[in-house]
C-alpha cells in the first residue's frame, strides 16, 4: 500500500516485478518469487503550503506559509523551504517570484518615525524614492525605504544597519523631502559593521528639533531585512527654543531669533511653525529663558 510519512514527506509504492504495476490495497497475488520496494520522494507528500498561518514574506520558524500557489512556487526553486524552515531566503524568493506590495515607508512622504534604538526594516517590494547615486558609492541604489527622526538631545551620533543580510546604503537628509532636502552623511560599507561589511554605519552632528530623514536603500538590486539602529547623541538635551545648542536658552537665542526676523522657511527660529520669524517666536524664547531641563 502507498503510505505517505508528514515527518519525512517520502511515499512509499510497492511495485509487483510480475505484472510491473503499482499494487495498492489489494492483496499481492502473483507469481513471481520476489518484489521490489520502491521509495520515492514526493514534494507534495505532507501537504504543508497553505497549512501555515505565517506570511510568505516574513522569516518564521516553521515550513511553509499561508498562501498555498505562493508557497509550492517557491517551494519548486527552494525545497528547504517546506522542509527546514521558512528563513530571510525564502521570503526574498517568495517575494521575488510571486511578488510583494510596497512598504507603508516605500516614500519619503510616509517615513516612518523613530526614536533612538532599533527598528526592523524590510526592502521586499519596496521601489526607489531617492537619488540613484548618493555620493557613497559608485553602485546605484535600486530601492529604499524611509524613516524620520527627531532627535532630543544635541550632539554626534551614530547611526546603522549593521547586522543586516544584504548590501545597504544608507543616507541622512534634512530639510524635508522636497527640493530643499540636503545631505547630512552618507555610507555604503562600513568596516565597522564587520564581519558585514556589506551594511552601513555613518556618523553626524545632530541638532535638536531638526527632523532628520533616514533613507536605507539596496545597491545594486539587493534586497532583505535589517535593523536600523539610531544612537543617542553624546550632547546636551534639547531645548526647542535652545537655538545655538548651549543647553541654556539665553540672549544667545533671543539674538539668533531677532538676525532671521521675517519670513522662514523651515528655519530653526521659526519655533512655531508658522513660515514667519515674528514676535511669538520671541516670546518663546523668553518664556523658556534659563538652563534646559
């Protein structure tokens, strides 16, 4: 009889030599004096794809995942994948053959905000929204994804994707997405992330209140998962209305505010937002007057 094993995914088929057929559950009734056991390995045997509740898309401990077509396709160019367990390849090949949708941070207009530590990234299905060539790198970025940053606390810092699985790029911007954004740092590979020298680690001076837009990017048609890791500026904390960065709102500030008097764009001494340097800004300064806390 045919047996199908969910352990070891082999079917069993007892092949009569007499008649040269399959016997199934019929009793074996023939004249030759011996058989041949034939084992073969069947593909489909355990039936897993479909039987996951885990996305094709995502690495997860167990085999396969939830979307059966997606699943047997991959399966056919990566068999491990339904036998070893569903890792980063698997998702990339997933991706790769049965496609992904766009990240909600594919543009830079819906970066995703974060805060200092470590943020998982995706660049499956991701397109590019950016310069192909930043200035690092002679490569070109071929997709990206988007984060936004508002530091809190003045000083350098670090920022990375170090430990992740393919080859990234990385690139720091203020000044919005538009014509105005400007490059802040930039970095391909970076020694320091060894022995992953494929992924980035770059370093600036960051300001407080400025909102920093992070684009990771893949070179040259690399694609996977990582971390971001954004670092803790070494400095002072933040006071908005410290506009020189002495951790003390004082005449110092007060000047600063007076020298951009009129319209602003997107300048520091806008403190509130409102396109014009005016006497509000003013009065901001004065009400937070003294040490930054």
């Amino acid at each position: 009889s045919d047996v199908c094993s969910s352990d070891l995914g082999l079917w069993w088929v007892v092949v009569a030599c007499g008649s040269n057929g399959v016997i199934a559950d019929a009793t074996i009734d023939c004249t030759a004096t011996r058989y041949v056991l034939k084992v073969e390995a069947e593909a489909a045997c355990a039936a897993r794809c479909g039987a996951s509740p885990d996305s094709c898309l995502v690495p997860h401990a167990g085999v396969s995942c939830n979307d059966a077509t997606c699943c047997a396709s991959t399966c056919a160019v990566q068999p491990r994948c339904c036998d070893t367990g569903w890792d980063a390849d698997c998702a990339i090949a997933a991706a790769s053959i049965c496609g992904a949708p766009a990240p909600f941070n594919d543009a830079c207009a819906s970066a995703t905000s974060v805060i200092v530590g470590s943020t998982p990234f995706s660049l499956l299905g991701a397109t590019l929204d950016g310069p192909t060539v930043t200035g690092c790198g002679s490569a070109a970025t071929s997709t990206d994804v988007w984060f936004a940053w508002v530091p809190t606390t003045n000083g350098e810092t670090e920022i990375s994707t170090c430990g992740s699985g393919f080859d990234t790029r990385l690139q720091v911007f203020r000044g919005g997405c538009g014509a105005a954004r400007t490059s802040v740092a930039c970095n391909d590979d970076s020694a320091f992330c060894s022995p992953s020298t494929k992924a980035s680690r770059l370093s600036f001076i960051a300001e407080c209140g400025v909102e920093y837009l992070i684009r990771v990017g893949g070179v040259a048609g690399a694609t996977g998962f990582g971390t971001l890791v954004v670092g803790e500026p070494n400095g002072f904390p933040c006071c908005r209305t410290d506009l020189d960065g002495s951790a003390e709102v004082d005449v110092g500030d007060i000047m600063l505010v007076l020298l951009d008097f009129g319209p602003c764009f997107a300048c520091s001494s806008d403190i509130d937002g409102s396109g014009t340097v005016d006497l509000g800004d003013v009065a901001m300064v004065l009400l937070d007057f003294g040490p930054c806390s």
